[in-house]
C-alpha cells in the first residue's frame, strides 16, 4: 500500500500540472468572446479609419491606412487585450506581416471551407490552444476576413482599379498579390495569440 501512496504522491504534481494547463470549456469560450472582441475592435477601427482617408484624399491615399496605420492600431489593441495581433492571407500585400504561420495556414483553409459551405461571412471563426514553439500553451483565434465594397478600391480586379491606386500599389508594394478579389470572396483573417 506504500507503494501505491508514493506512486500516486509522485505522480500528482504532473497530473496537476496537465489539468492546470489544457483549460474547461467554459475558460475556452471566454478566451473565444475576448478575442472576437479585439479582432472587432480592429476592423472597427480600420473601417473608421478607411472611410475617412478615401472621403479625404481619395482610395489610394487610404492604402497608407493598411500599410501604416493597421500596425499601430493593432499594437494599441493587442496591448490593451494582452494578445499578439495580426492580419494574414494566403494572397498578400506584405509579406513580412501577413504571411501564415502553419497554425494560421490552416485555419484559414478551415475558415475558407466555412465560407464555400455557406457559412455566414460575419461569423467565420477558428480557434483552438496548442502548444507553441516554446513548449508553452497559446489559445490561437482566426476571424475570417471577407472582401466588401469598400475592399474593392485597393482589391478588386486590376482593370477596375483607379490609375492613382495602381500607381501606389506599385510603389508601396511591388509584389503584390493582393488584387483580382470579386465581392464576398474570402480574403484572410484576424490572427490572436493569447499566452495561457
């Protein structure tokens, strides 16, 4: 019988440790409600944002909006949430910033899937906790990202892009990939990592 106290004394810290680290359904919701929170807060405040450059300047001054404001105002937001934030697409601007991890490559498979099956564009989500690179657990969350008329200025087909926002994509970005869109197809997502 001392044995089997010892064996189950040894044992109980690492039994703890695991239950400690793989979080209750309920703990899993809320990281999922925080971080449909910050992702809506970043696409509110980059529409806002958006809208007022294109109403000022016209849309290719608001290509400076995604290029040089979304930086800031995801750093603000994920400061504010305690995230990482980004923005990621298989078809990107910047390739520095919004290439996919693995994780992030298939949830935006999964996401896309969610779309071509019906899913409500409003509410495409993916989200899970896995253990990152450093051994530690993360709780990963994607918001689809799905192309509106407003996208279209910068997005939309070559051909029916103005000459002043082509001449700046060409500037700003001379690899883009980021064009030829048609409205509601799937563009990318709002990728948050939360430490657990």
């Amino acid at each position: 019988m001392k044995t089997h106290r010892f064996v189950l004394a040894a044992a109980l810290p690492f039994v703890l440790a695991a239950c400690a680290s793989t979080p209750s359904p309920d703990k899993k919701a809320a990281y999922a409600a925080e971080a449909r929170t910050a992702s809506g807060e970043l696409i509110k405040r980059l529409v806002g944002e958006l809208n007022d450059d294109i109403a000022k300047i016209g849309a290719h001054g608001a290509i400076g909006v995604c290029k040089d404001k979304a930086p800031v105002i995801a750093g603000e937001i994920a400061k504010k949430h305690g995230v990482g934030i980004k923005r990621v697409t298989f078809k990107n601007r910047n390739e520095k910033r919004s290439t996919p991890d693995a994780w992030e490559a298939d949830a935006l498979r999964a996401l896309e899937k969610q779309l071509a099956s019906g899913g409500d564009p409003a509410k495409l989500e993916h989200y899970d906790i896995v253990t990152g690179g450093d051994g530690k657990p993360y709780f990963r969350y994607t918001k689809g990202l799905v192309i509106g008329g407003l996208c279209m200025n910068c997005h939309g087909p070559k051909d029916s892009l103005s000459d002043a926002v082509k001449a700046k994509l060409a500037t700003e970005y001379p690899n883009d990939q980021a064009t030829g869109y048609q409205l509601h197809q799937f563009r990318g997502a709002i990728s948050i990592t939360r430490p657990l």
